[in-house]
C-alpha cells in the first residue's frame, strides 16, 4: 500500500476519505454509508461532527461531482476502532505516521533554518529553470518535437530523487530541500556542459539521469 496524503488546509489536516478506502481495501461507497452513520450517532448526541468528518466534493474524469468526506485525525480513529484484523492495524499505523510527520513538517516550517532554506530553492529552481529553458531551445533547434516536456521531465527527476511527488515543495523538509538545491545544480551543470561541447539533447537528458543515479549511490539522501 502506497502512503497515506495528507490534506492542509490553513494548518489543519486531513485525509480524503478515498484515500482511506484505497488504503484500507474499502469500496468508497461503502466507507461513506459509514462515515454517514456516525455523522449521524454524533449529532444526535449533540457533539461535533466537523472535529471528525468534513463534507467535501471531487469531480471523476466525466466532469461529474461526487461527495467524499475529510476525515480529521479523531475521524481516523474512528473509522480505525472500527476496524478489525490486520487492515485496521495497517491503517492504524499509517495514519498515526502521516499526521505525526505533517506536525512535524508544521512546526519546522515555523524556523527560519526552514523559511531560508525555502528561499534559497526558489532561487536555485529559478537557475535551474533557466538552463531547462536553455535545453529546450537548444533540443528545437536540433529537430526535437517534445523539448517543452522537459520542464515537467526534470522536475519529476528531481523531486523523485529526493522522495517528493510533483507540487509538493511547499510541503518539503528542510533536508529534502536541500537535497533538492543538490540535485538540481547537477541538472544546471550538467545540461550547461552539454550544450558548451554540443552535445544531443537526448544523451544531455541522459548524462542528468546517469550523474544524479552516480550522486545518490555516493551520498545517500534520506527523504524525511
């Protein structure tokens, strides 16, 4: 089972009740017809259902709008204690660790060491940007159909090197942004080098690949 994604909103976090349902086994449909029910126990009993369960909506690939709900860190031990065998205790643990690590993340986001450090990527990213602008030109100019992928392609490198998905920089430590400044100015230097010695835009992609896999093996990143 993949990891839990964790919901911010204005410092408050949630899981998307799909997610739950993805990670527990559960049809969504048949997690909802629960999540009603004890919406429904808990305002009979005059208690607050929002502290555990957010109504919310998505939109599926036809466009059409679905209910789903945001299940708060109580929700989730509700719908746990709820649970029996080894799913429970798999989600159990799961979301006890994605709540503790987003809290962390939180806090750290409070320090300066973080905020300068989220400074310092925003420029470094605005260099790399640059250089993939640079290759994409250079990758045109040479016959290449697809150059303005790469924008997408080397972020996805990047962030994959140091256990992020895409858009999720805002929600980085202060070690995986770091790691990523190392990452990307390997990227920069690399595709710099490439386009000096005239070098194929695909085996530049390449050459990125092959001495980001080189640096890893070396210094091992450890995403957290």
């Amino acid at each position: 089972m993949n990891e839990l994604k964790i919901i911010n909103k204005n410092g408050l976090l949630f899981i998307d009740s799909r997610e739950v349902a993805r990670v527990t086994e559960i049809r969504h449909s048949d997690l909802l017809r629960k999540i009603t029910k004890y919406e429904t126990v808990l305002l009979n009993a005059k208690l607050r259902s929002v502290d555990y369960f957010k109504k919310s909506k998505y939109s599926d690939d036809s466009g059409k709008e679905n209910r789903c709900y945001l299940l708060t860190k109580k929700g989730c031990d509700m719908v746990a204690n709820k649970m029996t065998g080894d799913k429970g205790i798999i989600f159990t643990a799961k979301y006890i660790d994605r709540f503790y690590k987003m809290e962390q993340l939180l806090l750290e986001k409070q320090t300066k060491l973080w905020q300068n450090t989220r400074e310092e990527s925003k420029v470094n990213r605005l260099m790399e940007t640059d250089g993939i602008k640079q290759l994409v030109e250079y990758a045109k100019e040479r016959g290449s159909k697809n150059a303005d992928k790469y924008y997408i392609i080397f972020s996805k490198l990047a962030n994959k090197a140091v256990g992020l998905d895409s858009e999720q920089r805002d929600n980085a430590t202060a070690k995986q942004l770091n790691n990523l400044i190392l990452i990307e100015n390997i990227i920069n230097n690399v595709i710099k080098d490439g386009i000096a010695n005239a070098i194929s835009y695909k085996k530049i992609y390449q050459d990125c690949k092959n001495r980001i896999n080189s640096f890893l093996n070396v210094a091992y990143l450890e995403a957290v």
